[in-house]
C-alpha cells in the first residue's frame, strides 16, 4: 500500500504530533503510516479521512503487491 499521507499532512500545516493528537496516536505512529511500515486499521483511516476531509482513497492506494 501506498500513501500520501505526508503531503495531506504538510497541506494542513499539521506536525506529526499535531495529526497524532488529532486522531489519538503516536507521534511515532504517524512516521510509521508516513514510512510505509505500518498499514493503518480502518478505524484510524476514516479518522485521517475526516481530518483531511477527503475518501480514504484519496490518500491511500493498493499497489499491485497488496
């Protein structure tokens, strides 16, 4: 899975600490989302979803190896 998680997050003017508070994570979860090393849970998804306010899909995407 890929993601753009960074750039949405860079668009808001977000830190990571500041997305991690924002939906009741880690600073160190969100680096973790952003480096491709952790595939968020649905619930956490459809928070960052309403953070950006946008589709999941917007943000995350299949990659022929998913």
């Amino acid at each position: 899975m890929e993601n753009t998680l960074k750039l949405e997050r860079v668009i808001l003017n977000l830190t990571q600490d500041e997305l991690a508070q924002k939906i009741g994570v880690s600073r160190q979860t969100i680096n973790s989302i952003e480096a491709n090393r952790y595939v968020p849970s649905t619930v956490l998804a459809l928070k960052l979803s309403e953070v950006f306010d946008k589709p999941v899909n917007d943000f995350f995407k299949l990659t022929k190896d998913d």
